[in-house]
C-alpha cells in the first residue's frame, strides 16, 4: 500500500458500523491494517462488511478470543502494532483479556482507540443504541426535518460515522503523533454522542447569540429560510437551492426571470413564506435536468438533487474520479488527495486468508498452533 500512514500498523478487533469504516479509511491512507475476524459464525452483518468493499484493504485471521489462547494472539499483534482500534460495550475488551491495561503493559508506545456511542461512563454507557439513539440525546436530531413532521434521521452519516469513525480516526492521529514525539502511547475515549455534538458547534454559536431558533424549519440552514431549500420541479424531482449571499441571490432572481423589487426578500423573516411560494412556483415549471442545464454555467448555488446512481454519472464525480471499482462495486475514492503520497483503495479483503503469514510473524511454532487449533481459537 502507499499513502502518508505507509509504516503504521493498526490491529482492528471485530466490529460492525464505524470501527470498519475507520478500518477502511486508514487502509486507504496506507497503514498496514490486520483485521480480527469472528472465527465463530458465519453469515450477518459482520461478514457482509467484512467481505464488502468496506472491509477492503486488510489482512485477516479468524480467531476466537474466548478461547483459550486466543486472546494472548491479539496481544502479540498489539505488541507489533501502533494502534489498535475496537468497539465493544464498556468492560467487553477487559474481560476478553484485551483491555487496554494490558495491551499497554506490553506495548507502552501504542494508541488503544475505543470507539462507542455513548462513551466509556456515564449512565447509558452499558446500553445498547444506534445512530438514531446517539444522535437524539445530542439536540441535532431535533432539528432534521419539516417543521410539521418528525424528526428525520440522517441514515446513520452523523453519529456512526461523522460522530464516530471521523473524530476516533483525528484522535488517533493526534495521538500517533505525540507517541512518535514521546514514546508514550495512550487512550482514547471516543464517544458518538460527543463527536456528533462537536459537529453542531456552529449551531451552538448561533444559539447561543439568539440567532437559531429550536425548532425545526425555523432557520437559514434548515431548510426554513427559501434561499437554503430544496424546490419540487416538473417531473417531481428535486433541485437544491442555496443562494445565501446576495449576489448569488440576484443570480438566481436573473435566471429566473423575478423582479427583484417585487419578488419577496429571503433576507425578511416575516416574508419568507411568500418567497417559499414564489420560488417553489417558478421551479414547477421545469424538469429537474432542465434546471441543471440552465443553472450549470451559473453561479447561483443551485444543483440537481441526484441519485445515489446519478450520482455515479455525474460530469464532476467523472471528471475528477471521484469513484472507484472495488471489487465489481462503485465506491467514493479514498479522501482527501495527498500530492506526495497519493492513496488507492485496497484490494477486497479475503477473511482468514492472512492467518498463517499473520502468526508465523508472531513466531507461533507448529505445536503452538496446533494447541490454538485444539482449544478452539484458530481455524
């Protein structure tokens, strides 16, 4: 593998949601990434990532860590390894064996990143949840959606993996770092609710100046004000429309045809409902692509609200790669682009296939591996 992480070495533990989507995203940048896989079980949602282009990248061994032996395998791997990476409930990762107490007994110098939606304490730290779950109790999820309907879930971007995989993978890096500088690993305490708050920080300025409302529709960027929305058009598909600053406004108004001194201001709380309806009956008249020709050339922060497919075809994403083959499978390309260690995404992952290199690494003799296989924890 190439990228800026080429050198690093990351032991990922079994895991569904953001520790493979940050098992990915490491791979890509280059580090050398041993998986942990399940070795009991087979079929799930663990084996669909694990085989999926999510899972790409890695190298793999089945290996039970309740068995005996099996946890002293991971040990030696963290002992390789800069960072180790896991998502288990609070207490999970200590009764294996695997904790991070004794993981950095043996290897000072390593990063133990635990990732969770509620964090390591607290009150709801044992409990179960998801995106949905994390991301309520943050305030965000109170402000997703139409003013007269309920709150929308963003499918699981903003907890899981905004909230989640995103700020575990900064804290790793960061703390990368300071072990290189001083020798000393450490641990890092990554909670979805957190993260996810974190990612409302500018809402949180706002509120705290009087200048967002708590309520849903309400604001500029909620899709309340009518330069910030999304317009039904002809053929009953959707433009985003975003023209906050005025001079993209007066674009628009140009497209459109509107006087701009009898059109309703975007810029008047008390007019924005007479926008809303000017603007939603002028984008009626025209088909979704129809409106992304005409506004192409134009700077007026409009685009066509496309497909997961679409999107794949779109002149930008083409022009610039955005997407790539894993696998038989289109996939967003690693992110961001280095100019002296350019990234490539990895190869699927073949589950297990890595064992044996993996543990001769390890120095396992014959006899070991045959008591690993006896007790159940290796294949």
């Amino acid at each position: 593998m190439t990228g800026p992480l080429d050198g690093v070495r990351v032991l990922e533990l079994p895991a569904i949601g953001p520790v493979p989507f940050l098992g990915m995203l490491l791979a890509d940048l280059g580090a050398d990434v041993i998986r942990i896989d399940r070795l009991s079980g087979t079929g799930g949602l663990a084996e669909a990532m694990a085989t999926s282009a999510l899972g790409r990248g890695r190298r793999s061994i089945r290996l039970d860590l309740r068995k005996p032996g099996g946890a002293e395998v991971a040990l030696r791997m963290a002992e390789t390894c800069d960072a180790l990476v896991e998502g288990f409930r609070p207490g999970v990762a200590e009764r294996l064996g695997i904790g991070p107490d004794t993981v950095l007994a043996r290897n000072p110098k390593l990063v133990y990143g635990r990732m969770t939606g509620w964090g390591q304490q607290g009150p709801l730290a044992p409990t179960a949840g998801h995106d949905i779950t994390y991301l309520a109790i943050t305030g965000l999820l109170h402000g997703i959606g139409p003013a007269e309907g309920p709150p929308v879930p963003p499918a699981n971007y903003l907890a899981d993996f905004g909230g989640g995989a995103m700020f575990l993978a900064a804290g790793l890096l960061a703390a990368l770092l300071h072990a290189r500088t001083t020798g000393q690993g450490q641990v890092i305490d990554a909670a979805m609710t957190e993260g996810a708050s974190y990612l409302g920080s500018m809402i949180r300025t706002f509120v705290s100046r009087g200048a967002w409302q708590d309520e849903r529709e309400s604001n500029m960027l909620d899709g309340g004000a009518p330069n910030y929305r999304c317009y039904q058009t002809a053929d009953g598909r959707w433009l985003a429309v975003g023209p906050i600053e005025p001079q993209f406004w007066a674009a628009l108004l140009r497209a459109l045809g509107l006087d701009p001194a009898t059109t309703p201001s975007p810029y008047l709380h008390d007019e924005w409902a007479a926008c809303k309806k000017v603007l939603a009956d002028a984008f009626r008249t025209r088909t979704r692509d129809e409106w992304a020709e005409l506004f192409a050339p134009l700077d007026t922060c409009v685009a066509p609200v496309l497909t997961l497919a679409e999107a794949l075809e779109h002149p930008h994403n083409v022009a610039r790669g955005s997407f790539v083959d894993v696998g038989g499978a289109p996939m967003p390309g690693p992110a961001p682009r280095f100019s002296a260690t350019p990234t490539a995404a990895g190869p699927l992952t073949q589950v297990g296939a890595a064992a044996a290199d993996l543990l001769a690494e390890l120095g396992y003799a014959e006899t070991e591996l045959a008591e690993l296989r006896a007790g159940g924890a290796i294949e």
